[in-house]
C-alpha cells in the first residue's frame, strides 16, 4: 500500500469538488489538497447538467423570492438559515465563474442573460445555451490548474474513510490503472461525490452516479439525510432516461397527452391562460409535473412508444432559430437518440429519477457530524433542498457549497489536533477485504443483483408508494444485501483497470444507500413533495415537519429517526401553483 | 422490434500478461435502438465481464467513450448497432495513445499538453464586482472553441500526432485558441510561445481530419490555421520590432 501525505483530500472532482479544492487552497496556499476521482474531473456528472443555475439579478428579482420559491419548492421541508445563506451567495458565485471565463449566454448589450425555470417567480437561471454544466465544469477545471497546492488524482477510486480517535484521519483509495491501493493521510476529507441516481433502471444520470461518498459516509458513522427524497426529472427519453432539459419549457415549450391536450391544467397547474407565467402549467415544479404524468398514464392518456409510455413535449411553436440557439443540445439529443427532430416533431417524454434531494448530513458550514469530515453538493444535505428541489438551485449549490466545504475543512486543517492511532493498521486491514473481492471462487454474476435492486427500486419507491410496496422493497433489498455478502463473482481477477471489481464495490454501496432511501420513505407516513404516499395523501405537518436521519447498522437496516426542521420566516403554507397570474415575457 | 444478433469483434490486451493485442468476438443481441456503447455493456453485463472500456454519462458530452469503430474514431454511445447490421463491428482503442487495457487508453499525455497552454482567463483589468460585458458577436469568436469535450477523437485521427507525439494537437490547440479570442483575456503573449513552437501549430499539416471526427463541431483544425496566421504575424512583428518582446 502507497501512503500520500496531505492536508486535504477533496473525494470527487466535479462541480463542488472543484469549487472545494480552489476554495481551500486560496485559504491557504500551504495546504497541501489532494482531489482524488474516478473519473478525470471533466468526465464528472455535473458535465451533463443543462439548463442553468439560479442567481438573482434582475431588477423585479430579489432574495426574499429566491428564499420563498426554494422553500415552498422543497414542501417546507429545507432548513430556512441555510436556504437564507445560499440565496444571498448564488449570485457572487456565478460571476467568480464569469470572471474565470464561463460562457454564459448573454443580452444583445453584452450583459448576462436569464431565463425561467420551473417554480420560479421570476427569471432567475443564468444559462450557458443548454451545456450550462459543461462550461461550468470545464470552467472549473481549467481555472482549478492554476492552484499549485491542487494535486490530482485522477481515476483513484475511494473505497472506505479511515476513522481514528473519531476523526477522519485518511481515505483508501485503488488507483485504477494498476489496481494498486493508496492510503491518503490526511487532516480532513471533503465529499463531492454526487448523487446516487444509478440505484433505479430508468434515470439521467451518468454510469458513475453511484451513491459512493454516500456510501463511505454512512459506514464511517455519518447519517443520510432525507433520502427518501428523489426527484423524478419529468421530461426524459423512455428507456435510456436521457435528460430533455427544463429549459425547454422555461423557453416555451409545452407538454401534451396523446389527445394533444395539455393535461397540466387539470393537476393544479392550470388555468391554460395567460400563457406563459410563472409556476403555472409547464412552469410548475417537477415534482408536480412528474406525478401528473403518472395520472396520465393511468387514465390511458399517454403515447405507448417501444421504450415505455410517453407525453409529448412540443417546441415547434419556438421556430427553428430559438431552438437551435437555445438549446442545441437537446436538439443534437433528441436526433441521436430518439431520432425526433424538434424543430419539426414533438419529443416523447417521460420522468426519469434524476436528482438525490437526500444526503450526507452537514450544517451550514457543510461539516457532517464525524469530526474532520465534509460534504457538497449533490451527495450532501446541507438543507436547501427539502422535499423537492427547484432546477437551477443544484448549479448554484455546488459552487456556493463547494466554496463552504474548502473554506471549512481548510479551517479544520489549520488547526492542530493530537495524532495517534493505528491508521496505517486500518487503512491495511480494509485493503484486504476489497482485495479479497478478487478471489471469490463462488457467487452470483453482479448484473444479476443490480438489476433485481433497480427493478425493486423502481417497484416500490416510485412516483407515489405505499406501505406494502415499500415494505417488500426493502425486504428485497436486505436479501440482495445478503446475497452480495455471500459474493459476487468476478471474470475480472487481475488489478489493472479492472472496472469489474470497481462497479461491485459500487454495487455494495448502491444497495447501502437503497436501503436508506426504502426505510426512509417507509417511516414517513405522509406525502410531501416528491414523496407521495398514496396511503398517507396529505403533508402532515404535526408529525413530519420533519427531516430523516438514516443510522447505518452494520448488516442490518439502516435506524431512521426524526427531527426538527429549521424555520425561521416562512411558516408552513399550503404550497400553491397556477391560478391567477401576470403574462410573462419570454425573451 | 424484433431480436437480432450482431457481432462485436473487440480489440484485448492486458499488457501486463499478454505478449500482443488479440482480437476476441462476441455475439450480441440488439434492438434497434442500441448504441455501440450499449453493445459494449451487454459484453460486460452477461458475456463478459473483463472486458474492459471506459464510459459514463452515455450522452455524448462526457467525452469517455472515444474508441475506434470499424476504424474511425468515434464516440460509442452515438452510433448505433443497426447501422452496422448485419456485416457486424470491430471496436478499438483510440489510434495513437498506448493501451492501458482492452480499449481503454492513456490520456495522461493529452492532459500534459492541456495544462501546458494555460487554459484559463488571465484577465485584463479587474473586473470588479459585476460581470464583464460581452457581447453576442465577441461571444461569437471563441464560442465554438469552448465546446470541446476533450473526447481525443481528434488525436486518433491526426496523422501528425500519430508520427510525432510531441505535438500539441488539435483540441489543445483549439484550447488555447478559446482563451486567446476572448475578449475577456490578456493572455496571448504568453500562450504564443506555445503556438510559436515548433510542436505548436506548424506541427500541423493540414490534414483537417480532426475537425471531420469533432463530434461537437469544434473545428480544431481551423483553430490551428487561425494561429499559423497569428504565428506569422507574430513573427514578423518581432523581427521588425525586436523591442516589442
């Protein structure tokens, strides 16, 4: 085993690891940063967000709307200090990434330009064209290599957080080319790992959205937080769940059923007119969008297409030069891969889990509550989100989070602490157990026990659930826990670049997270937000304004416990969309 | 859609056990709407699991999936089995970068070359508080330039890279050309060294193949020609003006 000496270890390198390591470095440029990912960080997750990220600027826009759309966004479930901090930092935040030479889309006079998103009270997404994830990741890389004290690891896989004296003290890692292990020592370790989508059959996300930092923390003794909370994206391809951004309908485009008839309006969105204004029809927030769909589909109302049921999604009325100026990647996508030109066809689409609202739990200052440890970004729950995030805040997020995370954790590292402990001993013993992997004579093939995980996932914590289905999902998934422990069999037994071994450590902690997510959602007995319980239809305000702690114990279930939300201006209301409104003016 | 069967004829080394690259075949079945890369998952999936590839957001904006198909540089997951059916494909390693294993290449060079070019604003002025303004039409100078995913697609398909690897390359180049047509960016003077070079732009032959395999429309090879008249200019105005160095 190599062992690295270093300050801080930066776990991912997208978006908000990014933002972590340049923030702790500019701290302080002594400390030495160790950003350590298992992909080289342009390949991240973040590459593949489109639409844009949320900052207030214009003049009919304010902090005080950013606040009330995030909260009643999320069903009053985010933590409202939080939420009062992020809205405050967005803005400086997406011109530092102006400043660094992010291309965001402009006005004719050379000033950024903005659009809407859904739930929105006003314009608020500073956009790059439909790639906004992209340049922002790009942006952040190029501009992380002019930080010295930045030393990559690229395509090192993290597999356990070495704790010592209750402290985070070291992360084991397998380079991936040789298969060799390296223990990176260090002061403190920042998780910007992202999502964990991967854990259903049909999402957006990447192949590598897997739920590790989540995974590592839980079994360090951190808790997840609201995991139960996942957002379904309500606008994907069938079957591959590729991502139909919700700029499109922040542009104008218009979602209909197989009449042709825009069946929003009869799901607490409409009235149809005056069209477009904010948080109505197709400007309504996702969770909304996504559970409509699911009513269509059972009214027999959607397009049957060889990949599953489908609406349609309808741009044409924008004409060839917006669509093509304003979101090409969609255009290019919608051809590739649903062979549908949307300049002259509607796009069939249908939700896809998209977005992790739950993670690790930190504060505000993104500390978890395992000393030396961090966490930003999707991964994290720092409270901004609550039961059902707003697109655009998750951009937003990384860079102001990612920011707080290095700023944190370099604070943490300054400061002397006493070291002892056997974390080499450690570091070794847990080597051995992943290395011992490569050696299993007996065992199950690993696509077999993803597959059964997705499908039970999709099963019984879907759109709307209830108690039986979410019982026998995670019925499901502590037997395929327990079929995971009796082995996986590899065909991969060497150490290079052995990407086998890599995707059933992932699979190990895949179906940790699962369960935290199925024990979650089972213990919450109410609907709110994304999570709607067709036994429990109402929010119920008295017994769960409430976030969820999942507790890892060992092989058993995770331990869920409850409690109290952070409220400091805006009291629980009934959260409303559509109805009266002004006509918005899209430019 | 009905079932058919294709086979996928791939390119296996492991250079730490094999004396040379072997070439192993599989039959897959496929539907219409699968994607090479899908193609490449199913192998791992259900036939064979060390078989080895990189991939990830199956979208084509990561930049992962670069392999050779059928002997073109291409990205796996926007090109589809059908249009392969039924003669069948042969999948390898991008042309021009060592093996690291199966079609999994080394990419360590292409991300030496990057950081060397200075890929980030070295700004003017201060920019103070608010944004720099511009507009449409500066954005229009470099914003074809900024879409490069760093795929190396250009790479395999530059038969300049191929003969000397020293080469800064296509999206390098193009990299570097990005920063350098932004208003926002004083930095030229200094990424001119590099376009200067002997291994910068007049490394470059013409070929233009690299801007053929640009999956995003990059057009890397009209960067570079862009710089050689740049390289020129810059050129000449140090030999008629040696105090402007």
């Amino acid at each position: 085993m190599q062992v690295v000496q270093t300050d801080i270890v930066v776990v991912g390198g997208g978006g908000a690891g990014l933002s972590a390591a340049i923030a702790a470095s500019e701290r302080d440029p002594k400390l030495r940063i160790a950003l350590v990912s298992k992909v080289v960080p342009m390949r991240s997750h973040t590459v593949a967000a489109e639409g844009g990220a949320a900052g207030v600027t214009r003049d009919e826009d304010s902090l005080e709307h950013h606040f009330n759309d995030t909260v009643s966004g999320g069903d009053w479930l985010c933590d409202q200090d939080v939420v009062e901090y992020f809205v405050a930092h967005c803005t400086e935040e997406l011109i530092r990434l102006e400043h660094w030479g992010c291309p965001w889309s402009r006005k004719p006079g050379g000033h950024v330009n903005t659009r809407f998103f859904g739930g929105m009270t006003v314009q608020r997404t500073w956009f790059a064209a439909d790639r906004s994830g992209f340049h922002i990741l790009h942006t952040l890389f190029q501009t992380s290599l002019k930080y010295p004290s930045i030393k990559r690891y690229d395509e090192f896989f993290c597999t356990e957080l070495i704790v010592e004296d209750g402290r985070v003290r070291g992360v084991l890692a397998i380079e991936i080319a040789t298969g060799e292990t390296f223990l990176f020592e260090c002061a403190a370790a920042i998780l910007c790992t992202g999502g964990a989508g991967r854990v259903y059959r049909q999402n957006t996300n990447a192949g590598t959205v897997t739920g590790d930092g989540m995974g590592l923390a839980f079994r360090a003794g951190a808790p997840l937080r609201d995991m139960e909370f996942m957002q379904w994206h309500p606008t994907c391809l069938p079957g591959t769940g590729i991502l139909m951004t919700e700029a499109c309908r922040g542009e104008g485009a218009i979602l209909v059923n197989k009449d042709g008839y825009r069946y929003l309006q009869d799901y607490g969105l409409g009235p149809l007119d005056p069209w477009p204004r904010a948080k109505a029809m197709e400007l309504g927030p996702r969770d909304r969008l996504s559970q409509a769909f699911w009513h269509e589909q059972r009214k027999g109302r959607t397009v049957e297409t060889p990949q599953g049921s489908a609406v349609l999604l309808d741009l044409r009325h924008l004409g060839a030069k917006k669509i093509h100026e304003r979101v090409p990647l969609i255009t290019e996508a919608a051809q590739t891969f649903a062979g549908v030109d949307a300049v002259k066809e509607p796009i069939p689409v249908c939700p896809a889990v998209h977005y992790t609202m739950g993670g690790i739990y930190t504060n505000a200052r993104c500390e978890t509550p395992l000393r030396g440890l961090y966490a930003a970004g999707e991964c994290a729950s720092v409270g901004i989100h609550g039961a059902n995030r707003l697109g655009s805040n998750s951009l937003a997020e990384i860079v102001v989070f990612g920011r707080v995370a290095g700023e944190s954790a370099a604070e943490y590292a300054l400061s002397p602490f006493p070291v002892n402990g056997n974390v080499r001993g450690k570091a070794e013993q847990a080597a051995n157990r992943f290395l011992s992997m490569l050696n299993n004579e007996k065992g199950e093939r690993l696509a077999v026990l993803r597959d059964e995980m997705r499908d039970s996932m999709e099963e019984g914590i879907g759109i709307y659930r209830k108690a039986d289905s979410i019982s026998a999902t995670c019925a499901k998934l502590a037997e395929l826990r327990a079929r995971y422990r009796r082995g996986v069999k590899l065909d991969d037994r060497s150490r290079p670049f052995n990407t086998e071994w890599l995707t059933a450590i992932e699979l190990g902690f895949m179906l940790e997270v699962a369960e935290a997510m199925a024990h979650g959602a089972l213990q919450r007995r109410e609907s709110r937000g994304a999570h709607m319980r067709l036994d429990f239809e109402a929010r119920d305000d008295a017994n769960f304004l409430k976030h969820s702690l999942a507790h890892c114990s060992g092989d058993g279930a995770p331990r869920i416990e409850h409690r109290p939300v952070t409220i400091t201006k805006s009291p629980p209301k009934v959260r409303h969309y559509g109805g009266e409104g002004k006509k918005a003016v899209l430019s | 859609m009905t079932r058919k069967t294709i086979s996928i004829e791939c390119l296996r080394y492991h250079p730490g056990t094999d004396a040379a690259p072997r070439y192993q075949n599989y039959e897959v079945p496929f539907t219409d709407d699968m994607s090479v890369l899908q193609g490449l998952q199913y192998i791992k999936d259900h036939l064979d699991g060390s078989l080895t590839f990189r991939w990830s957001c199956r979208m084509a904006i990561c930049g992962s999936c670069g392999y050779m198909v059928n002997g073109v540089p291409q990205l796996g997951c926007q090109i589809f089995l059908r249009d392969y059916y039924p003669r069948g494909v042969r999948v390898e390693p991008l042309n021009h970068f060592p093996i690291v294993r199966d079609l999994v290449i080394d990419q360590s060079d292409f991300l030496k070359k990057l950081e060397s070019i200075k890929p980030y604003l070295i700004p003017k002025t201060d920019p103070g508080k608010g944004t720099y303004l511009q507009t449409p039409q500066q954005m229009d100078e470099y914003y074809q330039y900024s879409q490069c995913i760093n795929c190396l697609l250009c790479y395999a398909a530059c038969p300049q890279y191929g003969l000397n690897p020293a080469f800064t390359g296509p999206a390098a180049l193009a990299l570097l050309h990005r920063y350098n047509a932004d208003s926002r960016d004083a930095g030229k003077a200094q990424r001119m060294e590099i376009v200067n070079a002997e291994d910068g732009v007049w490394g470059c032959t013409l070929v233009g193949y690299c801007s053929e395999v640009c999956p995003k429309g990059v057009d890397p090879a009209r960067a570079i020609n862009q710089n050689k008249i740049n390289s020129t200019k810059d050129y000449f105005q140090n030999f008629l003006m040696p105090w402007r160095k």
